[in-house]
C-alpha cells in the first residue's frame, strides 16, 4: 500500500512539468485533460509508489501539487508560532 | 497630546536654522533619521546624530539620497517618528520616495535645505528655486504639503507642525529652508515640553481579521489608521495603484478611487491647512506675497512704501503647498496688484497669478545665490501700484 | 484508505497558510523559478519556527519583486533597487524583526547594486534572497548585470558582451556573513539556507538561479523551463567553502553551489550601542523597539 499521496489543485496548474521530472519514484505523468487555462495538469500513474515525501510540492512554481505521507494531515504540523 | 520630555531642550537658545531644525524635529518626536550629506543642509543631521543616543533613537548615514530617502519609511513602517535632510541635488534623487510616501501613505517629513541650482548651482548660497519641484517633482498627480520658515525660531516651531501635519494627513511634507535661513544664528525659545501639542500616529485598533490598511474609517476622515509591521496584521503594502486591501489593482476604477483619495485628503483640508501671517492686507491696493527668507528681506521693502503712503499689505505663506487659493482669490477682490518676489525666476508667482484671476501680478525674480535689494522690491511695489 | 486523505478539507499544501490566496492564481510564467524558491522559503519558515507575527518580507520592484505582495506576512513592495535600504531602516526601527529581502538580480546588483554592497559592509541584520534569472524578466529580456556572456537579449540581440557579475564574489568581498547559492533544483538546500540564514545574525545572502524560461531559455534556443532545470542538475557542482572569486557563472558551463561564507561578525546595531556605549557611558539611551508617540 503508498505511504503517501498527493493533492492536486488542477486550476493552478500551468504544467511546467516539474513535478513529474522529479518525483523519485516517478508516481505522476502530465495528464492527456486540460484545465481551463489549456495546460495539462499531473495526474497519478504510480500512486502505489508515491511515498509523500512532498519533492512535488517543493517543485511546483504554482502552488498546485503537495504530496503527504497517509494518515498526516500536512496542515497540522503547527507551522506558525503566533506570539 | 504633549511631547515626549526627553528630546524637548528647553530654554532660550542660540541657535541657526538648522540646529533648530534638529530640535524641532526632535521635540516633534522623531527617533529616526537618515541622511546623506550636502552643504547647507548636513548641520541638521550632524546635530542629530550628536544628540539622538542621549534622547534615545537612531541616525543612519546612508549611502545617497536615494537610500536616505526610503529608509526612513522603512524606519517609520517600523514604528518611528522619521525625517531625512538634503539640498537641491539630493532633493532631486529623493523624488522617487515622495511619490512613494504618497502613495503609500507614509508619514515623513523631507527637509530641503535650498541652494542654488540647476545641477551642482552653488552649493554654499542661497535660493528658493525647488518651490515648484516640491511640489510636482515626483511623477504622477499627487498633493503634498510644504511650509516655509523665515527664521530660526521658526525653524524649531514649523519643524514640529510639519510632523504633525504629516502624521494627520500621512502624507510626506516638504520642509522648504533655505541657506539664508538655514545658517542665521538667532534666538530660539523652546518652551516646555507641555506646551508643546503632538499629533499622534493614527494607529489602529481594529482586530487583525476586520483590518484593510487602505480603507478609510466611515467618519468621514479621508485617511485611513495605520498599522506597524510585527503587530500580527500581516499587511501588504505597494507603491502599486492598490486596493482597500492594499493589493494591486489595475484599473481605471481603482486608479481614480486611489489618486482621487490622496488628493482630496489634502486638497479638501485646505482650510485647516492654511497658515499665513497678514499684515494689512485687509485694505491693501497692493499686496506682496512672500515666504522664506525673502519676506524678511521683503518687509524692509514694504515699510518703505509705506512710509512714502502706499497701501502695501504683506502675505507670507508658512504652509505654500496647498497653495491658498481661495485667500488669494479673496485678496483680489480689493487688491489692484500682487507683488511675488522671490528667489527664483517665478515659480509662487505663477500660483499668485493663477489665483489672482487676473488681477495685475508682479514677480520680483532673482537667481539666487543672494537675496534681493529691498530698493527692488520697493521699486516693484511702486510700479505695481500706479 | 488514500482516497480519503486525499478528500480531506484539512489536509493543505504547506504553502498555503502562507499564501494570500484570494490572488492566486499568481503572475508568474509557466516554468519560472520564483515560485519554487517560495515553497523553499515557507518550508524554511515552517521548519525553524518562525515567528511569523515577527517575520517582514520586503520586495523591490520586478517578478521577484512581486513575492512580497503573494506572502501572507507583513510585506513590503518597494522601489526599483530600494528594498535593502527601506528594510534597513525596518530592521533599525525594530530590532525585533526579522527582515527578509527578497529580490531579483537585476534589482539588487544594478539599480540597487550600491546598497547590496554597503548593507553587506554595515553587516546589517537582513536575510538577502536574490533569485537570480539572469535577465530582467519583467519588462521583457532585457540585459542584467547579471547575464552570462554572449546571452542573447532584447538589449543585446547580437549576444551579451559586457562581463557580468559573480554575486557571491561581491558580497563576500563587501563583508556579508553568510552567502550560499543554489538553483531551484536544489529545494531542500534552498530551505536548509534559508534556515541557517534565518539562524544568523548579520547580512546573509543566498542566490537563487531560476529559470526565465519566456525570456531567457526562449530566446536563447535553451528550452524550457523543464530544461532549465534539468540543466542545473546536470551542470551544478557543490563546493561549500569554495573562494567565491572562483564561482562565476558561465552561459553554459558549470554551476557552482554550496554555501561559500559562513562566518561571524557583530551587525551594525551591536557595533553602534557598543559605541555609544564607551563614547557616552551613563548619558548613552539604548532603545529596543522606536515606538513614535
């Protein structure tokens, strides 16, 4: 079973393609869809292999892709320090 | 409310117009100023970096004008009462920031220090020539204000109205000496801390969620409450056209929303922004109109035409931008002539002659580099009233 | 199992917190860099734990220059070339910030060339994030001081012929305490910079080669930006602690990374009240924070 997924925010996409170039275990390829701006974006050919470690998020340019490992909510891990 | 005690020096003083500049500023609550230096304008920086780490605050020598001119908003974003000081040359490398403290609605004050020009001009003598660039010389539409001192004392008094105007209005205000007054020595009375009223930060007390940084408040102000970086507002500030939000927003709507704004702000005060000293204008066939240095050397002038029985009046502007059209316009319903004499080669008189609707406008130009014969002036009132 | 992580509301790109995102989606052409070094920069921000009611970010004028307004911090969108000295000013009202830059090449090394080298000389308390594109990307491709040799530009059409600036070089050389480079390929490198930087007290300077794939990549036939950074792959080399004399960019040579500078020296503030405090002894007020009446 993955340990891991990612989340995918189609419309801000611009499919530059990084994602897809970098992810270690090669999980994602660009998608034949379009979005409304034109571009394809990622979609998962490997979900079994992705591991979360979220290389696809630190990538992407548009803040449209972040990978997880199962079971975390990425969001929780308290970020912000408010004094 | 009152000032702060620790910068005020009070007592009776000799000072010239630059150090009392300083004490202004420093009796106004300023903690902060950085500065380049340029004849004859430093003195007001020398003294305050000598002064400012006993009062508590900072002076930065920075590497130009430019660097002068956006680090004091750094400084006043950051929570501080802030000024930088220039002449001519520096005055005109700081333009770029003018705009910038328009447009983002900066409290600061730019003192000018002025010499003769253009480019390099004399760097040790007298002028009044950047009255129109204090005016217009950043780019775009924008309204500022600029007061003019003519001595020392008031040096030190129009220093402190200068960063209360500022913070009221947040808006960067010119304060336009010049070498004459800049390097006369006289009296200067600084009274006591409690006598001396200060215009607080228009801070704000809104909850960070509830918080626009450029939205006015719905009392009718046209300015809107500030916030300081490290409060928790996580603000955005742009010298792009913006939006209540302070985001960019490019358009013709939020463009004339904006610039209308910061026009308004300034040109609808023009009664509270009105300060002048008349002497016998109310029945004056002839009016001078002066400011700076040259209305002392003016006054000489006038009391000689007086003596001789002409009906001279004297208008001295202390704040020249916003320009007082409308006392204008009333003095030249009775008034047959203004006289402008000035130490440029016509920048106020052409404001006088704007507002005067056509009532016979006089200017006594001079290039600088001195000031005017007061047997000039005399002459020019003279003329003028045949 | 996954299916439903992946439904779920709460689960956010790290970014996103902070993001204002109501002006997403953001300007930047598809392939350009800036917004890779954003991820670096809320990943280090989220790792150091930061206080971010504390944490200023202040831009100057350019794409770069549009990071402040994208960031859910108090930020700042200066001038052209001006954002070190406003931050200067920042940083000296309110010792308590950190404050960030965060600029383009062009920005920092022409326009505001004179203040990147004397902010490094004064050693004042500001963490330096060129993103180096090696052109000036918004208004069009024109040449910066940074273009490698024989680059095609508008400015330069024929190819680049003046000699370009080592960035590393010239602040090491005005006296900054911590300079590194990376490309944005090297994200979790960029973050660990960044960190250090946020770590260290005194003029820091990290560059960022990102790709300019509409305007640099394209007009000079090397691609995309995909091919950008697969370039960087290939040709960076890591010489922490290399001379930063010896790290010059080429047009298609090597690419040196690695951190160059790491050493310590007191920042301005520390070397101003250390005299004033010998110069004024008793009379000598120290202020924190300059709160104006």
């Amino acid at each position: 079973m993955a340990k891991g997924t990612v989340k995918i925010v189609v419309e801000r996409c611009k499919a530059c393609g990084f994602c897809v170039e970098f992810c270690p275990t090669k999980v994602l390829a660009l998608s034949p869809a379009f979005n409304s701006k034109g571009y394809h974006p990622p979609h998962m050919v490997n979900p079994e292999k992705c591991s979360g470690c979220d290389l696809c998020g630190m990538y992407c340019p548009d803040f449209a892709i972040f990978g997880y490992k199962v079971g975390e909510k990425p969001a929780q891990k308290e970020a912000v320090h408010e004094s | 409310m009152k000032a702060d005690p620790a910068g005020v020096l009070t007592g009776v003083h000799f000072l010239d117009g630059d150090h009392a500049c300083c004490e202004g500023a420093l009796a106004a609550g300023a903690c902060f100023a950085a500065g380049y230096p340029i004849t004859p304008s430093t003195e007001v920086v020398e003294r305050f970096a000598a002064r400012i780490p006993k009062v508590g605050g900072t002076f930065i020598q920075m590497e130009d004008e430019l660097a002068s001119s956006i680090a004091i908003q750094g400084a006043v974003w950051g929570g501080a009462k802030a000024f930088t000081v220039t002449s001519g040359p520096g005055f005109s490398l700081m333009m770029e920031h003018i705009g910038y403290a328009v447009m983002t609605e900066t409290p600061c004050v730019f003192v000018n220090v002025q010499r003769g020009g253009p480019s390099t001009g004399l760097p040790t003598l007298p002028a009044q020539s950047d009255m129109m660039q204090a005016r217009w010389g950043s780019h775009g539409d924008y309204e500022v204000i600029a007061l003019c001192p003519n001595s020392p004392q008031e040096c030190f008094d129009l220093t402190i109205t200068a960063f209360n105007l500022s913070e009221k209005y947040r808006v960067p205000v010119m304060f336009m000496m010049d070498e004459c007054v800049g390097h006369m020595t006289e009296k200067v009375i600084i009274p006591p801390a409690e006598q001396i009223e200060i215009e607080p930060r228009r801070k704000t007390h809104k909850p960070h969620d509830a918080y626009k940084p450029y939205e006015c408040n719905g009392d009718g102000s046209l300015v809107p409450e500030m916030a300081h970086a490290g409060e928790g507002y996580k603000f955005h500030v742009t010298g792009l056209t913006h939006d209540e939000r302070g985001y960019p927003a490019m358009t013709v709507a939020a463009q004339q929303k904006l610039v209308g704004r910061l026009r308004d702000k300034i040109s609808k005060a023009a009664d509270d922004l009105l300060l002048v000293e008349q002497d016998n204008t109310a029945d004056a066939d002839v009016v001078v109109v002066t400011y700076g240095i040259t209305s002392r050397v003016a006054q000489r002038g006038i009391d000689s035409a007086r003596a001789k029985g002409l009906k001279v009046g004297k208008l001295r502007l202390k704040i020249v931008w916003p320009f007082p059209d409308q006392l204008i316009k009333k003095l030249s319903q009775r008034a047959k002539a203004f006289v402008v004499p000035e130490l440029n080669l016509g920048q106020i008189s052409r404001e006088v002659e704007r507002a005067a609707g056509g009532v016979k406008t006089v200017c006594v130009p001079h290039a600088g580099g001195g000031v005017h014969r007061p047997e000039d002036i005399l002459k020019a009132i003279q003329e003028a009233s045949r | 199992m996954s299916e439903v992580d992946f439904e779920c509301a709460e689960c956010t790109n790290p970014v996103e917190p902070f993001l204002r995102s109501e002006r997403m989606p953001h300007i930047w052409c598809p392939g350009c860099g800036i917004g890779t070094t954003v991820n670096c920069f809320t990943r280090a921000l989220i790792d150091s734990k930061a206080n971010l009611e504390k944490l200023v970010v202040v831009s100057g004028i350019g794409c770069t220059g549009r990071v402040a307004g994208y960031l859910k911090l108090d930020s700042f969108h200066t001038t052209h070339g001006r954002a070190i000295p406003f931050a200067t000013g920042l940083k000296l009202a309110n010792p308590k910030l950190t404050v960030v830059v965060y600029a383009g090449d062009g920005d920092l090394s022409a326009i505001g060339g004179n203040h990147l080298i004397h902010a490094a000389r004064r050693n004042i308390d500001l963490k330096v994030i060129c993103v180096n594109n090696l052109i000036y990307g918004m208004t069009g491709g024109q040449t910066a001081p940074t273009t490698p040799e024989h680059a095609t530009t508008s400015t330069n059409p024929y190819g680049t012929f003046e000699p370009g600036f080592n960035l590393p070089h010239l602040v090491d050389a005005a006296g900054a305490v911590y300079v590194a480079r990376w490309t944005t390929f090297h994200v979790r490198q960029v973050a660990r910079s960044m960190q250090e930087a946020f770590k260290k007290k005194g003029f820091s300077f990290i560059e960022i080669i990102s790709p300019c794939p509409t305007l640099y990549q394209r007009r000079n036939k090397m691609g995309d930006g995909l091919d950008a950074m697969k370039y960087y792959k290939q040709a960076s080399k890591v010489k922490n602690g290399a001379p930063t004399g010896e790290v010059g960019l080429t047009k298609t040579g090597e690419i040196a990374v690695g951190k160059f500078v790491d050493r310590d020296r007191p920042d301005y503030r520390e070397l101003m009240v250390h005299r004033f405090h010998e110069s004024l002894g008793d009379e000598y007020v120290e202020t924190g924070e300059l709160v104006c009446s």
